[in-house]
C-alpha cells in the first residue's frame, strides 16, 4: 500500500516535470577551416609544438633570470593562480553534491521543572537531564543528469581557467620582451648618438680654428652649435626613454620601479640575432591558442549550465534517513538506552510548481549567455587571426625596407672609404672624413629602429600562435633549434 502512495506522489510530479520547455538547438561556433584566411595562413599541418618555455632560447642566462623573476611575481599571474583555485573548488563542491551526505547533531542540556504548572510529579519540582544524539543520511538520485552536468560544467570551467593561465604567461612574457628589445634598442641609439654628438665636437672645434685663421664664416659655426644643442635633447629624450623602459621591465617583474641588484646590469643579447620573415604559418596553430581553448571551454560549460537550467523543472529525489536517541527526561545518559532509541527511513520529493517565471528566465538567461560565450569565442578567433596576419605584413613590409637600408648602408661605406682615401693621399683634409660618418651613423640608428620593429612583431607573431618559435626565423648566439 506504502508503494502505492508513493507512486500516487510521484505520478503528478512527473506530470508537472512535462511542462519543462523543450530542449534547445545550440548553435556550435564557426570552425577555422570555414573562416576566410589570407595567403600567408596555410591547412597544412606542423610538428612544431608549442612549449612553456618557448622565450628561453631567445635570451641570455641574465634576461632568461628577469623572466622568471616576473611570472613569479607579476600579479597578474598571481590572480590567475588563484581563479585556478577557485575553479577547482568549485569542482569540488559540484562533486561532493554526488556523493551520500551524513550529518550528526547532538544536544546536552539540564532543565528543572516547575511546580507551578501543569507538570506533575515526579517531574514537578525535579531536575533531569534532556539529551540527544540524531544521524541524517540523504543521498540524491540524479535521475536526469542535473549534478551530473554540474561536476562537467565545473570541470570545464577548470580546464578554461587553466588555459587562461597560460593565455595570461604568454601576455605576459611577450611584454617582458617587448621591453627586453626596448631597453636594447634604446641603449644601441644612445651610444650611436653620443657617437655623433663626439664627430659633432670635434667638427666644432675644427670650425672655430678655421674661423680663427679666416678659412671658415662664423654662419657654419653656428650652424653646428645649433645642431649640437638639438642633439643634446635628442640624447637626454633618448637617457629618459632607456629609464622609464627598464621601470616598466621592473614593474612586470612585479618589484617595483627598480629591478633587484643582481639583475639591474646585463648585457643586451636580442638585437646580436638575426631575423627572417617566416613563409607561411599553419592556421592550427591559431586553433590551439590556450585564449582560443579556454573560450572553447566556456562554450561547453555554458551548454552545460543550459542543461542544468532546463533540469530545474524536474522533480529532485532524495533517499533520506536518521537514527540516533532522545530521552527528555532521565539521568546524563538516557538518551544512549535502547528505550531512547529513535529512527526513520523515506524517500522525499520535492517539485517547483509556482515560481513566478524565475525557472523560465533562469532558462533563458543561460541560453543567452551561451549565446555570449560563442560569440566571444569567434571575437577571439578573428582577432587571433588579425594579430597573426598583421605581424606578417609588418615583417614583410620591414624585409623590403631592411634590404633598401642595407643598400644605402653599402652606399655610404663606400663614400666613407672613398674619403678616407683621398684623406691619406693627402688631397683633402679631415672634414669630409668625419662628415662621411655622420650619414652611416644615422643609416645605423634607422636599422635598429627598424630590426626592433621587426623583432617586437616576430615575438608578438610566437605569442599569438600559443608559443611556437618558427625554424630558421630567428637566429644568433642563442638560436632556437
């Protein structure tokens, strides 16, 4: 008969649970095969694999130290450690909803019972002791997959926090270098300034004894002091920018504005490399960016949470059940007697019925964040491949530029030689000689202005691909293998 009646409940909870919306198509992203790709992205696949440390044959043993000192310090990866926490206690929790569930609860207390009431002897004017000990078991039977759903939701979003980890070292490591190449480059202009400011004194100085002996006019002479004055300000701009580069290298170190002593001085290596414009590059690569990978996660995880929102309308069951003993009267330990001894043991349901629409906007606010994450994931997508495609055409347009310099840089040697000839031949005096340099120290600071651009772009081109350093694009005194 007991079956019966719980059959008689069960029925119309069921009944109720069909009117539960029915399930909706989700849409799945846009792949990367049916994405419109430019000529330098190729299908093909690469065995070139993507490694944590992929920065390290790129740098020398002292900058190799300044990298490690940020990803352990930089706050950013800090709180990328701790969302990875937080994710895996919620995995936890989501698990733990799976598992039987056991409570105790106990009460001591002494009570004196009044002589004025309705109590009677032998109560009446008596003190006794009102104990308890209780057990609660319950355990949820999933029957459509809700908690289920939950632990694989939770466990998603672990795995997209775990992604965005690495999302966040690579962001991070690719600044880092950034402002390696600065720091280098700056500190290469300033000593081919002060080169030319020293050419620029010596000329000076010649000037004014020629000025004194009546071989010069006073007009080149101040043509060379106001040339000189605007190089000077050229050379403290440059000092300013070299030291507010390595603050900005010590502040993603996470130490402040200064970096640590033993790091402060080291030798620049990343402009000792040579750089080469890659042919084409695998559009897998952009595939498995772990920013790229972490969106996918989401998706999943929002698909999940669209389940769990529609499992809402069903019926919850739990297995439940308690024992343990109650004496309200008696000595300290009444309460463990076998007299004392109470028990229970049921299924019980429980069913939305009247909500007010809060599980049909629950329902639809997941659709929509599902909605969200898909089209955060294409964004992301196409901006991987814009950043990709872009630092291609950089490195393209900076080949063609390097050779028109290194044209112009094989020019001037030769007018340069060509003077040092006539000098020691005794058919002109020093000035053409020093003046020669002046072109070629300028042709100079253009090639590293322009070799900084190209490499800033190749590192931003290994970032963007997950952190792959493509062959023979990079070599030097620490190339890549």
């Amino acid at each position: 008969m007991k079956s019966w009646h719980f059959l008689g409940c069960l029925l119309p909870a069921l009944m109720l649970a069909g009117c539960a919306p029915p399930m909706p198509h989700l849409a799945k992203p846009t792949p990367l095969q049916d994405l419109q790709l430019g000529s330098d992205l190729t299908q093909k696949k690469s065995s070139v694999a993507a490694v944590a440390d992929w920065w390290r044959p790129l740098l020398n043993q002292p900058e190799q130290n300044i990298m490690q000192l940020a990803l352990e310090k930089n706050p950013d990866m800090l709180a990328a450690k701790a969302r990875i926490a937080l994710a895996l206690s919620a995995l936890r929790e989501a698990g733990a909803q799976r598992e039987p569930q056991l409570q105790g609860t106990g009460q001591i207390g002494v009570s004196r019972w009044t002589k004025n009431q309705f109590y009677l002897p032998p109560y009446a004017g008596e003190t006794s002791w009102n104990n308890s000990l209780k057990f609660d078991f319950s355990f949820h039977l999933d029957l459509w997959g809700k908690e289920q759903e939950q632990v694989k939701e939770a466990r998603l979003r672990l795995q997209a926090a775990e992604q965005q980890r690495r999302a966040a070292r690579l962001i991070l490591e690719n600044a880092v270098l950034q402002q390696l190449l600065a720091i280098d480059a700056s500190a290469a202009i300033l000593q081919r300034l002060q080169a030319e400011q020293h050419i620029l004194q010596r000329l000076e100085q010649i000037e004014k004894e020629r000025q004194q002996h009546g071989l010069s006019d006073s007009l080149l002479s101040l043509a060379s002091v106001a040339r000189l004055a605007g190089l000077e300000q050229e050379i403290a701009a440059q000092k300013a920018k070299y030291d507010s580069n390595r603050q900005a290298l010590a502040t993603l170190c996470g130490v402040g504005v200064q970096l640590p002593l033993v790091l402060r001085h080291y030798q620049p290596n990343l402009l000792q490399t040579h750089w080469q414009q890659p042919s084409t590059v695998p559009a897998e690569w952009i595939a498995e960016r772990p920013d790229i990978v972490a969106q996918r996660m989401t998706i999943k995880a929002a698909a999940a949470a669209v389940h769990i929102a529609r499992d809402a309308y069903y019926p919850d069951i739990n297995l439940v059940a308690f024992a343990g003993g109650l004496a309200a009267a008696g000595g300290l330990f009444t309460f463990l007697h076998p007299g004392s001894l109470q028990a229970g043991v049921g299924p019980a349901i429980s069913l939305p019925l009247f909500t007010g629409g809060r599980l049909r906007g629950h329902f639809d606010a997941s659709q929509a964040k599902y909605q969200l994450a898909r089209a955060a994931y294409q964004k992301s997508l196409l901006q991987a491949l814009q950043q990709v495609a872009f630092s291609l055409r950089q490195l393209q347009s900076a080949s063609q530029e390097r050779e028109i310099l290194q044209r112009r840089a094989q020019a001037l040697s030769r007018s340069a030689a060509l003077q040092q000839q006539r000098y020691q031949a005794g058919l002109s005096n020093a000035l053409p000689v020093m003046t020669a340099q002046l072109p070629i120290i300028d042709n100079q600071m253009q090639q590293i202005r322009l070799d900084t651009y190209a490499r800033q772009n190749l590192i931003k081109l290994y970032a963007a691909l997950g952190g792959r350093v493509i062959p023979k694009t990079w070599t030097g005194p620490h190339s890549p293998s």
